[in-house]
C-alpha cells in the first residue's frame, strides 16, 4: 500500500520515531494513522500533498498512487496497476509529461463535433 510508504518517507524526512509523530503533524488521533497501515481507510488527497511535498516525493507521483489505493472494482485496481506498474520501470517523469502534451492538446478538440 502506497499510504505506508508515504508516511515511512514522511517520518525519514523528518527524523519521527513514531506514527503518532505523523498524526499530530496531520492533526488526526494517532489510531488514525494504524487506519491507514491496515487499509481501512484512505488519507485524503490534501494529507497526501503534505506528506509527499515535507518528504521531497512529487506530488503528482503520491495522487496517483493514493487513487490506485482507493480502487474498488476489479477492472479498476487492474488498471491502476498497469498505471502504476509503467510507472515504476519507465520513471514518472515521462508519464507525466506525456500526459501534460496530451492535456494541453484537449483544448483543442472542436467540441461542436460531439452534439
């Protein structure tokens, strides 16, 4: 699960001992943080910028990987990991900038076509 490596880089980066070191920098009670470990529930997308951006990880990188946690249908987790998958052998960077060329192209369709 994402969330764990999330707040693991957290607590490096800020040199914490313990998860409700986490939790009082989140301003959430600290069996909040154990919520997340397990799996029963999800940060939010605001915690993980937080968190990401204090342990130097792109924040784009931990929105993305959060959404492949946050996955409940089969044919979605099975996408996510195909996603998440490329990510990890092609780098980020690339996935990004392909998806920025392709978003700065969407202006452009004539959206006349699609009534």
């Amino acid at each position: 699960m994402y969330q764990n490596q999330l707040i693991d880089a957290y607590k490096t980066a800020k040199n914490y001992i313990q998860d409700k070191q986490v939790a009082h920098d989140l301003g959430i009670p600290k069996q909040r943080i154990s919520e997340y470990r397990n799996g029963k529930r999800h940060m939010s997308d605001t915690q993980a910028i937080f968190l990401a951006e204090s342990a130097n990880i792109d924040p784009h990188e931990a929105l993305i990987f959060l959404a492949a946690d946050k996955a409940k249908d089969v044919k979605a987790q099975k996408l996510w990991s195909d996603i998440t998958a490329k990510l990890s052998n092609q780098g980020f960077r690339g996935l990004v900038l392909g998806l920025t060329g392709f978003l700065a192209l969407t202006p452009t369709i004539n959206l006349s076509i699609l009534s």
